[in-house]
C-alpha cells in the first residue's frame, strides 16, 4: 500500500495561505518540496491546482479532488475522493493541500514533511492538528536571507 504524506508549510497560528497564495517566500522551501514530491502522486484540492503557477506539476501525477464531477484540466487526473485515489495510487501519495484536503487526508497519514514558519501571517486556509500520537524524526533550523526563521520537521504517527 503507498504511505500517505502531508507536506506542509504552516506560519505559527496555523496559516497555510491567503487569497490563493502562499503568504511568505522562501525560496529553499520550494526547493525541499519539489525534491520531497517528484516521482510520487501529489494530490491537492481544486483551488491548490488554480493556485499553481505552472501546471501540472511536472514529474509528478497530478491528482485534483474535487465535488465537481465535469471538472478536467490537461494534466491533471480529477478524483471525487482520498479513497478513490489510495485505491489506485502506483506511487507514495504527497498531498500539497489546502487545508479540506490536509484536513481529510490527516486521519490515514503516516508523515507529515512540515515547514514550521516562525512567525503568524494573515490568513484563512489554515492547517492545524493535534501532535498527540506523532514523534519529531527530524528538525532543521532556518533562516532566510531577509530573516524570516523557518524549521523543516518530519513528524511520523507513532505506532499502534
């Protein structure tokens, strides 16, 4: 079976993006998650895939959940459920988003690949969860060029 993994950047109050976009810029965090998700499945929500500045993802499969039966778009395979897309997934699943959709796959992960930014930001897609049950496997500690400290942690579910 493929291992579920989130990978998120969320600010300190839980803010995972504002008006389509993601609210703070840094550079090495888009390389980490491009490295963490190329080859996989990356499975995001309708409004993760408008937010894309390229599209699809390339050198991934690019999955959109999605209520709209009809929806399509060129590179992207459309999917009416998390279900639907474990059953058939040939890859690791990466699920980028937002925050429905981190909110519905969180229950089957087993890695959360996070992106801790130190500070809070304005927003309304949110990612927030209880730590309860996950361990802290690894922590690196950032700054960026401007200042804005950052932590990569890869948490795993602890097991039953």
């Amino acid at each position: 079976m493929s291992e579920i993994v989130l990978v998120v950047a969320a600010a300190e109050n839980g803010v995972i993006g504002k008006d389509g976009a993601i609210p703070w810029r840094i550079s090495e965090d888009m390389k980490r998650f491009k490295a963490l998700t190329m080859g996989h499945t990356v499975v995001m929500g309708r409004k993760t895939w408008d937010s894309l500045p390229r599209k699809p993802l390339p050198g991934r499969t690019n999955i959109v959940l999605t209520r709209q039966k009809s929806w399509r778009a060129d590179g992207a395979v459309a999917a009416q459920s998390l279900d639907e897309v474990i059953r058939t997934a040939a890859s690791d699943i990466m699920v980028i988003g937002g925050g429905e959709i981190y909110a519905a796959a969180l229950p089957m992960a087993m890695r959360i690949e996070l992106t801790e930014v130190h500070q809070a930001f304005d927003g309304a897609a949110r990612f927030e969860f209880d730590r309860f049950g996950w361990v802290e496997t690894a922590r690196e500690n950032h700054v960026t060029p401007d200042g804005l400290s950052y932590s990569y942690v890869t948490l795993k579910r602890d097991a039953p």
